[in-house]
C-alpha cells in the first residue's frame, strides 16, 4: 500500500516538473512589422479615431467629419420620438 502512494507521489511530481521545465523545441521567428499588423477599423468612425490617434487629423478635423456623419445619418435615418408628430 505504502509503495502506491510514493509511486503515484513520485508520478505526480514527475508530471510537476514536466509540465514547467523549458521546452527544447527550436522557437518560431521573431515576428516581423508585417506579421505584427494589426486589423483596420471596420467603420469610418474607427478609421476617423485610428487617423485622430497617429495625429493625421487635427482634432478640429475629427469633429468635423463626425458632426458631418452625423447629420448624415440623420438624413438616412431620421429619429422618430414617441410624442413627436409634428
């Protein structure tokens, strides 16, 4: 009984150390800038943040064409309020 117990003890260790010991395996390549993109924005609205936060656009620029968004979306899609039949 007691040889049981020290070899499942001994196991359990084994796998321990097995598990955290480095790996001998070679390492993949360093990762290049191409194979380091990230995605794009999906939406003009991410684009118009993504080009704010390189400094392509002036802030003053990035208020402009979201109030223009805006009001274009207001033309695509009016927003209609419970009450507001006038």
């Amino acid at each position: 009984m007691i040889a049981i117990v020290i070899l499942l003890w001994l196991t359990a260790l084994a796998v321990g150390v097995w598990a955290v010991w480095p790996s001998s395996s070679p390492k993949p390549e360093a990762a290049t800038a191409e194979t380091m993109r990230k995605p794009g924005p999906d939406s003009l609205e991410g684009v118009l943040v993504a080009q704010l936060l390189s400094s392509e656009i002036t802030p003053a620029q990035y208020r402009r064409a979201i109030e223009g968004l805006a009001a274009r979306d207001e033309q695509r899609h009016p927003m209609s309020v419970p009450g507001d039949e006038a």
